[in-house]
C-alpha cells in the first residue's frame, strides 16, 4: 500500500512538472512572437523613413518640371484664345476649349429649404433597416428566429494577449 501512494505521488510530481514546463514553454513562444512583432514594427517605421526621404526628393525634382508644364499649358491657352479656336488637332494632340456645365452648390440647407418651391425639392421616403441588436436580442430572449433570418451562432477564438503593447490581438493564420 505504502508503494501505491508512493508511485502515485511520484506519477502526480512527474505531472506537476510535465505542466510547468508546458507552461514556461508556451510563454517562451509569446515572447518570441512579441520579439518578432517588435522586428516587424521597426521593418515598418524604417520604410516608412525612407519613403518620407524618396518623397521629399520626388518633389524637388518634380517642382521645376511641373512649372515648366504650366508654362506650355499657358502658352497653348494663350495661341487658343488669341486666335479664338475651340479645338485645334496636331500631330502630337489636340487642343480644346470647352466650357465647363454649370454647377450648384448648397451652401446652406436649411435655409434652402425654408424657401424653396416644390418643383425644386426631391422628396425620397424614409428608409427602414433591420436592427441587428434587437434581433438577436429577441432570438435569445424566446428562442424564435424570424422568417428571412439566419441565427449564427458565435464560435470561439484564439487570442492572446502581450503585456508590453496592452492589447489583445487576433491573430489567426493564413490559409
């Protein structure tokens, strides 16, 4: 009897520690993870860096090139309406003068709105939506599922949570 409890605490030992190293292993891989998070931050934050410098560089070389465009862009304005012509077709394009349609632009609705005549308002019936909440908060509440719905019911997922960035992520893999 004495041997049985003995194997039986051994057998209890030898568990206790199997979950402990269990344990310690998988907060060993939380911190490889939060470790490789880390990497793919500063991966991010270093291209974000030299995008910034390969911008800024794109812009002073472009700037000289943009005003000498503005310039021909004026001169041809200027050979067409000097000349009053609405289009002009040459082997490298075609110029237009076109004049742009109308547009109107409510500046102040309500006051729009106080004044205007029938014919100048479009009236557009109110909307009715489903209320997605109160659905599903009547299906668990009687257990009936209206005609046109569809109950899904919520699965469980894996988390985890990484105290340096005190937010929890999920994370789910690729397929």
């Amino acid at each position: 009897m004495n041997t049985e409890n003995f194997l039986d605490e051994l057998l209890k030992e030898a568990e206790q520690t199997e979950q402990i190293q269990s344990r310690a292993y998988c907060d060993l891989i939380l911190k490889e993870i939060s470790n490789l998070k880390s990497q793919v931050d500063q991966n991010t934050y270093d291209a974000s860096v030299e995008i910034e410098i390969i911008n800024r560089w794109l812009e002073e070389k472009n700037a000289s090139l943009k005003n000498r465009i503005q310039y021909y862009e004026g001169l041809l304005e200027n050979y067409m309406r000097h000349n009053n012509l609405k289009t002009l077709d040459l082997p490298n394009g075609i110029l237009k003068v076109r004049k742009n349609p109308d547009k109107i632009e409510i500046t102040d609705i309500e006051a729009f709105l106080r004044n205007a005549r029938p014919e100048l308002i479009r009236i557009i019936p109110e909307e009715i939506k489903p209320d997605l909440n109160k659905i599903k908060s009547f299906i668990k509440a009687t257990g009936e599922i209206p005609a046109g719905v569809t109950f899904i019911e919520g699965t469980e997922q894996f988390t985890y949570k990484l105290k340096q960035q005190n937010k929890e992520t999920n994370d789910e893999p690729e397929t």
